[in-house]
C-alpha cells in the first residue's frame, strides 16, 4: 500500500513504519539522503527493465 507523506487517516496501519531487519537487510523509510541513489537506479537500464523502462535523469529528479 502507498501512503502519500503526511496522511493520518491509516486506519490500521501504523505510520511511519517500523524498521524491518533481516540478518542481511534493514528496511527502513526513504529519506532526502536516498535521493541521488534512486536518481542513480532509476537512471540505470539494468534496473529499468525491472520497473518498466530507464527514466530520463531529470524526470528521476
């Protein structure tokens, strides 16, 4: 499920969510820090073939 920042009405759901950790993995909430690394991915062909296609970097932006 997608929640738009900022949205309270949840119902159930808790938010933001807590961290999910694995022994080799810690999910956690995007932060501003993580923008150029996604810009990075979704600019990347290797990774576009996974989510519909490589995106033009300044619509990554």
């Amino acid at each position: 499920m997608r929640i738009a920042a900022g949205r309270t009405d949840v119902g159930s759901a808790v938010w933001p969510p807590a961290l999910i950790r694995t022994e080799r993995l810690v999910l956690r909430e995007s932060q501003a820090r993580d923008r150029v690394a996604f810009v990075e991915l979704f600019d990347a062909l290797e990774a576009g073939a996974h989510v519909g296609g490589a995106r033009p970097r300044e619509e990554s932006r």
